[in-house]
C-alpha cells in the first residue's frame, strides 16, 4: 500500500519483468519486488528528488554496477535516463562525445577534399548559406569572381545543377546546391556524377537537406549519405538563446529611428519573447505543438517592420488587436494548420503583446516588461544575458509535468532507436521473452540484456532473437481472439435496429464488423509467418517485416513501408504490441459483453471503440429523433459526473437524458479536482449529479484518469460560433477541451469537449490542456 501512494502499477510490472529475468544472473535482482516494497519509504525519498541519478539507491542497491542502476532507474525515473546515460557515456568514453563545440565552419571546411562533398542537415531557423558564403569570401571564392555558384534546387533545376557542376569541378570552383531533399528523382545522378568525375583540387561541393519527417523514411541515396561530410548544428531550444538571437536582429539605431521610440522598444521587446516562446515551445512535443511548424527570424523581422510601420502613423494609440490579428493570423499563422494550435498562438499574442508591454506587466513568471522611457537597447540586452528567469515549462505556459513528459519521451525515442538497430544481430541480447508481460518488457529485458553482458553473466532469459520470436509468436496464436458470429448478431438485432436507440446497435454491429476484419488479419499473418518459419512457405518481404516487428515489441504497419500491416485495420495508437495485443483482448470483451445482451451500456468504455466518432453522432441522431430536431442542428456538452469508476455507473444502474455516460479518458496538462475538491461545485443536468472543475496537475502525473462523463446531445444556440472542429460556446467558465486518439494529437482529434473552470481558460490554452483516449504505455 505504501507503494502505491508513488508507484504506477506500469513501473510495478517492470521491476517484476526485470526480477524474473535478471533474478538468475544478479542476486540483488532475485528478489528485487520484496526488497523494494521492504524499504518503500527510502526508495520514495529517492524517487522524489529532483536528480536522483546523483544520489545512491536505498540499502544494499547503493553498490550497483553502472548498467543494473541504468535499469532500475529507467523503470522508476525514464525522465532522468538523458542525464545518466550522458553521465555514464562521458565516464566512459570521453567529454567529446558528450558537449558539443559551436560550430567552426573553417574546421569542418579542412574534412572536405575535392570528392567529399558536405552535407547541411536543415533545422528550422538554421540556414548554412551565410557559413558557406562567409568561408568563400574569406578564400577568394565568390560568385562574383565566377568560383561559387549558389543554386536553389527545384522543378527545372537539373540541368543547371549538372552543368555547373561540370563547369566548376574543371575550374576549381564552390557549387552549393540547396534543398536538395526536392530532387528524389535527380538524386541518384547526382551520386552517380559525383562519383565519376576527376575533378579539380579546389572543388568543393555543399549540399543541404531536410531531415526525413519519420525514421524510416529515406530521402537521400545511401551511397551520396555514406560520401558527405555531414553537419548537423541544430540551434539551441532554450528561452535565453531564442530570446538572445531575436534582440539581436534590432539595434538601438533602429529604435530611435521610429517616432515612437519608447513604445517601439517595449513592443519589440514582448514581440521578441513572443516568437522565442513560440520556438521553445517544440521541445515539449506533441503537448506544445501538435505539428512541426517552421517558424523563423524572417517572420520577427517582417512583423518588426509592421510594427514600426503603424508607430510611424500619426495616431496616440497602439492599435494593439489590429497587430496581434496581422501578427497571429497572417505572419505566425500562416505557418499553423492545426485549429488548436492556431488558438494557443492567438493566446500568446493576447496575454504577451498588450498594453502592459508600457506598463510593466507580467510577460512570464518573475519576468515583468521593463520600464521602457527607463531603458535602453543595451540594458533589455543585459536582461536577456543576465537576469532571466532560469529555464522551466512554467515560462511557456505549461505545468512542470511537460518537462518530465518530454524527458521520458526522449528516453524512449533513445531505447527504440536501439532496438531497431539491434533487429537481426544475434550477438545482441534480444528483447522481451513475449508480449504476454507488461507493456515495457521487451525493452526492459533488452537493457536486461547489456547489465547481463556488463557483468559476465551472458544473455537473458529470453535467449536469442529467433526463439523470442517463436516464444511471442506461439503466445500472440494462442491468445487470438475468435471473430464475432455476424449473421448471428445480424439476426439478433433487428428488432433493437428499429428501437428509438437503434443507432447505438448500429455501431455496435459496425465495431464487430470492424473487430473481425483486424482479427481475420492477425490471424492469418501469424499462421502464414508460422509456416514460413517452419519451412512449409518461402519467407515474404511480409512474413520478413512481421518477424522484424514481433522481434522489438511493435505493431506490424507502425513502420508505414512495410507490406504486412495490423494497424491499417486497427485503431489510431502509440501503444507497444505487448500492449496493444492486450487492448485488442478488452475491446473484445467489451463488444461481446455488448453482443451477448443486446443491452446498452450503463457506462461506455469509449477507448474501446475503433470509431469513437460513430458512437457519438449516434448520440446526436437518437436525440435529434426524440425531439423532432434536425441532425445538423446538433452539438455536444460534456458534464463531469460524481461518479469516479465505471462500476459506479453500474451501480447506478440508469440512462441519462439525451446522452451516455461514457468512461476511460485520461486527462494531460491538468487534472480534475477529486471527490473532496469537488464537493463545493456540485450541479445536476437533469437527474445526474455532476461535479468538480479543472486544476493543477500533482507533479509527476503526467495522466490523470477522468471521471465518468455525461455526453449529451444539444441543440446548437444562436451565439454560438461554428468552426472546423465544433462549436465554440465563448464562455468564460467553459474550457474548449479537445479530445484525442493519442497523445500525437493533431490528426487523432475526435472531438470537442466542455469542461467546467474557475480559473482564466488562457491558462489551460497554454498549458496545452487535452483529454486523451488512450496512453502511450
């Protein structure tokens, strides 16, 4: 019990995954669940530092080997692993593989020779063409001398490219060919050129590429990768960095050259820390942005230029809501595409760019806008460099749980990276012994793994890679599910077909329809993978990326240019197969249980559905026929019930109006405030009794899960405003929550919820408030 005040029953299944296979090689591992729950309240005090990887682990586990506590601290710290992994890569090999110098171009310059060409990775708000440029001058190569040639890759350009690189490899010339991930099918003749030709020693070639938007993408030839010289400098993430950049671009000059200097100065100020927030958000991931945005200094020079262009106007006011339209739906916003990343920009602008810019408002916490009749260039230069607040989720608006979640993202991304390259190499220790276990085993015993070969005691149980694949492949048979008896369930419901509540049946024969075909599918991919194994079918690139996918834990189709695929037929996720598989088994079980009593759900598990979205205009249609309303007139409220499990939905044991109760959700940015939170906001919306508004997130709960929620159907008042995702009510006590799929956001939308604050709705905008259907784990 003592455990489970601070330990997920997630990290609880990892430290037994690791007991059961670490237990025969490391003593202290042999009994590790015991130990750990004997010393509960010293390993708590560990847990709940801020660095626990400079602090010894409790008892006897303070003696551990450098590999064994990376494990351990990986089940009950992923978010610390960046920094014991730099820490245990610095002891061991060296500082050089760990800091980074600033980048010399004229070093990176003295790797290159006449047949190594160099290759620029671009990053936003990264533009190589100054560096290469700059070098060029101070070597005597110019464009205006006739040795350097900068060319702009695109539709038409192959013909110039490939004689100017003719032309310069005879004189001795620089070509900078930029943006070359565009020429995919040019690419190839390029590598093949730079190959054959006997060029002259002056000769440089400098390319520059985006990096693939997915791992397993590939958008420049190997062979031309395997040649280059490859530079990737991406720029610095922090607040003080952006910010130190983005002042840079002005000058004191610039300022007393506008009528209105003082404000100018303010008000380039709050637009500088405006767009430094709106680049140091990416770090924070899909919770910051729900898709990658390009946002650079050309966007802060041109929205400096409108605004000096409005000052310069012979008016006493600031004409503050015209600029932050032109600024937030024109400049910043014509980068955006998502609808809620568009209202976390809009909300920047108005808490940061307002009158308090002259008035010494509060830009961030412990951060107020100087007084600017006070100060000059330089001072608001000394503030940046010297006097910021450290760095920390709270400036950006978010709860310091984002930090913790982009931490433990970067651990995974790290480990996943690994595994991948570790498919197929029978001298590295395998993954999981099968996805029967938890959902973190594979990658807990593939860290298992290398503490085992760190202290001599051979592979894991889970043996080589080809029995882990036998091992999972006999589990994953055995467990599949049956299809479900359509013409059975056909028969059964067509009298509930004609019932007032007929939509809900049928989804519900839709979601088996669905279930069947992922099954028919899963099923056959694993018989066909069987018998090639066994030798009774020639191995298919298919059944070769089923193996690769049973090997490291994941869905097969996540990889989206493999040929067999489950996810096709599946649900939107993030989850590992282990996980997943198990998903799969409570869906199964929720739609027959639904099958079997042809009865409605009391409560709803919504995750469980493929398409949640059917279920919910199934709500609108039953209502929409009840009151004789038209379906387009429609909407939905969310109201949060006092009911706190499913099985009190059970108890309860009746229907709401006009709507379902449904449960599972999980809450990221925030929380809902508890039963005894919630006692001093109770309201009913017809005979349920609902509860509780948003709050603050506990530190280290990165998920909360919801409440029963009451989804009812309304029709759609006239002051309310109709936008891509649903309609805005614009009330002051309502957060517009969306609800997503998974964690990734963006393309998961399903639906937009209303919840109940007491607190200013910008604050939940910024933190990047979500309801989601399902975890990552």
């Amino acid at each position: 019990q003592e455990l489970s005040v601070w330990l997920s029953e997630i990290a609880w299944a990892k430290l037994k995954a690791v007991e059961e296979d670490m237990g025969p090689i490391h003593p202290l591992f042999a009994d590790l669940t015991e130990r750990v729950a004997a010393d509960a309240e010293e390993w708590e005090d560990w847990y709940n530092k801020s660095d626990p990887e400079n602090y010894p682990m409790p008892g006897e586990y303070n003696s551990l080997a450098e590999v064994p506590r990376l494990m351990l601290m990986r089940i009950l710290r992923p978010d610390r692993i960046p920094f014991a992994l730099t820490e245990y890569v610095k002891k061991n090999l060296g500082e050089e593989f760990v800091y980074q110098p600033p980048f010399n171009m004229v070093k990176t310059y003295r790797f290159t020779t006449s047949r190594t060409p160099c290759l620029f990775v671009l990053y936003p708000g990264v533009d190589p063409t100054s560096w290469v440029e700059g070098l060029g001058r101070d070597r005597g190569v110019t464009a205006e001398n006739g040795y350097f040639c900068n060319i702009s890759m695109g539709q038409g350009q192959e013909k110039r490219a490939d004689e100017t690189i003719m032309r310069m490899s005879e004189v001795g010339g620089w070509v900078f060919l930029q943006n070359v991930h565009l020429m995919q099918t040019w690419l190839p003749t390029l590598d093949e050129k730079l190959e054959t030709l006997n060029p002259h020693r002056n000769f440089r070639v400098f390319i520059s590429a985006e990096p693939p938007p997915l791992p397993y993408m590939k958008n420049i030839p190997e062979g031309l990768l395997q040649s280059c010289i490859c530079v990737a400098n991406e720029p610095p993430s922090d607040l003080q960095a952006n910010l130190s950049r983005a002042w840079a671009t002005f000058s004191q000059e610039r300022i007393d050259a506008c009528s209105k200097a003082d404000t100018f100065k303010a008000c380039l100020f709050g637009l500088s820390f405006f767009h430094s927030v709106m680049l140091g958000r990416r770090r924070f991931g899909f919770q910051g942005w729900s898709r990658a945005y390009g946002f650079n200094m050309g966007d802060l020079k041109i929205c400096a230029d409108v605004l000096e262009s409005y000052l310069n106007r012979k008016t006493k006011i600031v004409p503050w809501q015209d600029l932050r339209y032109i600024f937030g739906e024109i400049m910043y916003g014509g980068h955006i595409t998502d609808f809620f990343d568009r209202r976390t920009n809009n909300t920047y602008l108005a808490v940061i760019f307002n009158e308090g810019l002259l008035k010494k408002g509060e830009l961030a916490p412990r951060l107020t806008s100087p007084d600017c009749a006070q100060w000059d260039y330089e001072m608001y230069a000394n503030l940046v460099a010297k006097s910021l607040p450290p760095e920390s989720p709270p400036i950006y608006g978010l709860h310091p749980n984002a930090e913790i979640g982009f931490l433990t993202n970067k651990a995974e991304n790290i480990f996943q990276t690994i595994l991948r390259l570790s498919v197929g190499s029978e001298s590295t220790p395998a993954p999981a012994s099968s996805p029967a276990a938890s959902s973190s085993t594979s990658n807990t015993t593939a860290t298992a793994g290398a503490a085992a070969a760190e202290d001599g005691g051979g592979a894991p149980a889970g043996g080589t890679s080809g029995s882990l694949l036998r091992e999972t492949l006999a589990d994953l048979t055995k467990r599949c599910p049956t299809p479900f008896n359509m013409i059975d369930l056909s028969d059964r419901s067509v009298q509930r077909l004609l019932d007032p509540d007929g939509p809900y049946f049928v989804v519900l024969i839709q979601e088996c329809t669905r279930l069947n075909a992922l099954i028919a599918e899963i099923s056959s991919s694993l018989d066909e993978l069987q018998k090639g194994l066994n030798g009774q079918l020639n191995m298919s690139q298919g059944m070769e990326d089923m193996a690769e996918c049973l090997e490291i834990n994941q869905v097969p189709g996540r990889n989206p240019f493999h040929v067999c695929s489950w996810e096709r037929l599946a649900w939107a996720s993030r989850k590992s197969l282990s996980s997943w598989f198990a998903d799969l088994l409570l869906r199964k079980a929720q739609l027959s249980e639904w099958a079997r009593s042809l009865a409605l759900p009391y409560s709803i598990w919504l995750p469980g559905l493929i398409n949640p979205t059917a279920l919910l205009t199934a709500i609108k249609q039953v209502t929409a026929r009840k009151r004789k309303l038209p379906l387009d007139s429609m909407s939905m409220d969310t109201h949060v019930t006092r009911m706190y499990r499913a099985a009190d939905a059970l108890m309860h044991a009746t229907y709401p109006e006009d709507g379902i109760f449904v449960h599972g959700l999980l809450m990221e940015g925030a929380r809902w405030t508890d039963e005894e939170e919630s006692s001093d906001h109770v309201y009913t919306v017809g005979s349920t009794v609902c509860a509780g508004h948003l709050t603050d997130s506990r530190l280290k709960q990165l998920l909360t899960p919801m409440p029963v929620i009451y989804v009812k159907a309304v029709q759609v008042l006239p002051e309310w405003s109709p936008e891509s995702v649903g309609y805005l009510r614009g009330d002051a006590h309502l957060f517009e929550c969306p609800v997503y799929l998974t964690s990734a956001r963006g393309p998961t939308f399903v639906f937009l919820s209303t919840l109940k604050t007491v607190s200013p709705v910008h604050r939940w905008v910024l933190a990047g408030v979500a309801l989601l259907l399902q975890s990552d784990d």
